[in-house]
C-alpha cells in the first residue's frame, strides 16, 4: 500500500473528475436535452426501476455514485486497506469528496450570479442617469 499521504492526495485528484463529469451531465447546457428527457421518463415510466434509473442523470449525488464506480474500476484506486474493502472506503469517500467540489462549485457560481446582476444594475442605473442628464443639456441648451 502506498502512504497515507500518497492516498490522499489521489483522493482528492481523483475526485475532481468525478465531480466534473458529474456536475456536467446532470447540469450544464450541453446535456439539457437527454436531461430533460430523463426527467421527464423519470416522472411518468411505469416501471419502478425505470423511474430509478432515468433520476439518476437528473442527480448530481446519485450520478456521482456511477462516475466514482468508473474511476474506481479504471484506476483501481484503494483507500486505506489494500484489498476489496480498501475500494468500498475509496468508492464512499471518492463519492464524499467529489460532491463535497460539487457543492462548493454551485455555491460559488450562485456567488458570481449575484455579483453579476448586482453589476448589470449599477450599469443600468448609470446609464439611465446618464440618459437623464443627456436630455436635461438638451433641454437648457434650447
């Protein structure tokens, strides 16, 4: 087994791909549409397990859980214990971290989101003063 120190690192490198292909397929624009269709068979299939199965790429938590399982098995990634019980501690904490990037990756785009409509007001407030003050010359200069 690798150091502590060697594991934990891979845990967190790891983790970051996992959080990545996670949080895209179950948020960004370029998989809305499949997306949509999942949510949608997610809501309305008449089988039990088809419902559970179409959620799962609606979800950045029960996705992540499929994402880790792949890495997992790709890089044969143990945690703490060299045999299968070291890839069950690595697969639940690959799955902690990788959701733990995941939330802060949302909190902070809601962060800039705020901070960008925050700016668009200002610059809405400035140009309408702007526009005032342009038509208040035009109106002494007449």
């Amino acid at each position: 087994m690798p150091p502590l120190s060697t594991q934990l690192v891979w845990l967190l490198v790891l983790s970051i791909p996992i959080a990545c292909v996670s949080w895209t397929v179950t948020h960004e624009e370029v998989f809305r549409e499949p997306r949509e269709v999942c949510d949608r068979l997610s809501r309305t299939c008449g089988n039990f397990c088809g419902r559970k199965f179409f959620y799962l790429f609606t979800c950045e938590y029960c996705f992540s859980h499929y994402v880790s399982l792949v890495f997992l098995v790709l890089s044969g990634f143990r945690l703490l214990l060299g045999d299968w019980r070291g890839q069950v501690i690595a697969f639940f904490a690959l799955v902690a971290v990788a959701n733990v990037y995941m939330s802060a990756y949302s909190r902070l785009r809601v962060d800039i989101r705020a901070e960008r409509a925050q700016v668009e007001k200002i610059v809405a407030e400035k140009e309408a003063a702007n526009q005032g003050q342009g038509s208040e010359r035009l109106g002494t200069a007449a």
